[in-house]
C-alpha cells in the first residue's frame, strides 16, 4: 500500500476557504473514481496545518491518478484557485509505502 500525504499550512482566517476548496477536490475524484482524500489536522503541533491524506494500492496507481488529475482542467482550477489561501513554501508532499520485511 502506498500513502501520500500534501501538507501546507493554511493562512489565517482562510481555513473554512481552503477547506471547501478540497471537498471540491474531493468531489472531482469522486466523479472520476480517484482515491479521494481523508482530511486532517494537528491536535497539537503547528497552527493551521493541514493534511490531505490519500491511499493507493501501488505506486503505478499513485502515479497515474496524479497524471491524471494535474491533466484535468476542473481539478486543476480548483488546485490553483486554493494556492492563494497557503502560505509561500509550505507546502510539502510525504509519500510512504507499507514496510516489508528484510532479509
């Protein structure tokens, strides 16, 4: 299994904003039969982070449900318009897989 995480911290008084943006987001992959988004905060830690976290089966799938959407001219309307409401360079993708075991 393959999870990836987009985290960026959202500008004050814009998280209701940004927010709506993603279920947007959200409802495009839905319509599309994309991995959709699980939405999450820090209960501690920085203030007004936010996580977009997704699950793939493998990396081919992540790869192309991520070709696919940076293709697609709703999706990314919606992509662009929510970059206003992040703070510059923090924005910042983590991509993990399930550990195996070694020899």
């Amino acid at each position: 299994m393959i999870r990836v995480r987009a985290i960026c911290t959202v500008k004050y008084g814009q998280f209701r904003e940004f927010m709506r943006a993603n279920e947007e987001l959200n409802a495009v992959c839905e319509a599309r039969g994309w991995s959709r988004a699980t939405f999450l905060v820090p209960v501690v830690g920085a203030a007004n982070e936010f996580v977009a976290e997704f699950d793939y089966p493998d990396l081919a799938s992540f790869n192309d449900e991520n070709q696919a959407a940076m293709a697609d001219a709703e999706y990314m309307k919606i992509f662009r318009s929510a970059a206003d409401l992040i703070y510059p360079q923090s924005a910042r993708t983590e991509l993990y897989e399930t550990a195996g075991h070694i020899a």
